[in-house]
C-alpha cells in the first residue's frame, strides 16, 4: 500500500496528467479484485490503498462497477486482439503471439487470477460483465484453431476442448504464481528470464499440439 500511495505521490508532484493516474488506480482495482473479487472491494477500500479520497476516485471512474470494467477493457481487450490477429495469412503465428501474450500478461500480474476468480464464483457481479470478453474471446480461438488444426489430425468437435486447454496452459503459470513462489523460493517467476523459458515451453506445446500429425480418428476408423 505504502508503495502506491508514494507513486500517486510522484505523479502528482510531478503535474503529470490523468493518465498515470489512471492507470495507477487500473492497477491497484486490479489487485484488489483478483483478490477479493468486485464484490468484497469497496470504493472506500481502494481510495484509502491510493491515499485518496473517495470523491477523487469517483471524478476517475463513476462507479465500482465502471473502474471494474476498466479493468477488464485495459486486460483483455489486447488480448482478444492478439487472438485475432494471431492467424494471418493462412498461417498461424504462434511464437509471435505468445510472446505478446506472456509480456502483456506479465505487466498485469493479476488480470489472470481475477478471471479465476469471477469463474469461479458464478453468483459475483464480475462473472457476467467478464462473460461479454469471455465469449468473443473463446470463438475466436475455436477460429484460428479450426483453421490451424486440420493438418494436425483434431477432430471438429475436438476444437472446443482444444482452445480450452490452450487457455488453461498460458494462464495457469500466471494463476498459479503464489504456487510457484513457494514451491520455488529462490525462483522469481516473472523475472524476464523466466517469462522467456514459459514461452518457450508453450511455443514448443503449441507446435506439438498443432503441427502436422497422423491420420485422424475418423481416417483410422476406416
């Protein structure tokens, strides 16, 4: 707390404008959500981890629900962008992509556990307002799966399963970073060099899963 109270500090002793301290409050909302999801964080809570007051924070974002939203935008729109453009012409651009994906995810700690979170606690304010990025989010990666997966011997009805799995393998290390804090003390896991070795096991996985394979199941039940 201490800490971002003194980088809101800074930036108002600085005469920088809204923007930073925008996306200061964006980064702490997003702390506090991914760990008491939007329903157990107050406005008051937040304006006091910012030292501000809350009238301040509201001349920001109107309400609760609005600075939630924020969030989410600042957090997944870029990566619904990524999935879209991450098969371009008819050819699917994995390293590139996941190397974005890992950054992005990398400089917003949080964002993957607060998804966790709302998807986990059905009856929360933030699982239907996550549900709008979700399902774009989910037929776009049946997309370029069903474009990318053909030669690799997936079946139609298998793609579901496959971008499923694909989304638990990229956001499970970000998740599970507690996890791996104290399984691994002496490991910093998003250390530059340690966010390089993911992508490289997921670049690996992701051409295991999607490079050429043998007959389907449907040619071997010939």
């Amino acid at each position: 707390m201490a800490k971002m109270v003194r980088k809101v500090e800074r930036a108002k002793a600085a005469g920088e404008d809204t923007l930073p301290t925008r996306e200061l409050i964006l980064d702490a909302a997003e702390r506090l959500f991914a760990t008491h999801g939007i329903d157990g964080v107050a406005v008051r809570d937040l304006a006091r981890e910012l030292g501000l007051t809350a009238p301040s924070l509201y001349n920001h974002f109107p309400s609760k629900q609005a600075l939630y939203d924020a969030v989410l935008e600042r957090g997944l729109r870029p990566i619904l962008d990524l999935i879209r453009e991450s098969w371009r012409g008819g050819e699917l651009r994995p390293a590139e992509t996941l190397d974005k994906l890992l950054q992005h995810l990398a400089q917003h700690p949080h964002l993957a556990q607060l998804l966790q979170r709302a998807l986990l606690d059905e009856n929360s304010g933030g699982a239907a307002r996550l549900a709008k990025w979700l399902s774009p989010m989910y037929q776009e990666g049946v997309r370029v799966l069903g474009a990318a997966a053909e030669t690799a011997g997936w079946e139609r009805e298998e793609l579901p399963h496959l971008a499923m799995a694909l989304f638990g393998m990229v956001f499970s290390y970000f998740t599970n970073l507690n996890a791996v804090r104290a399984l691994a003390p002496r490991r910093q896991p998003l250390a530059p060099q340690q966010i390089e070795l993911q992508r490289r096991v997921l670049e690996k996985a992701v051409y295991r899963l999607l490079g050429p394979q043998g007959p389907t199941v449907r040619e071997r039940k010939r």
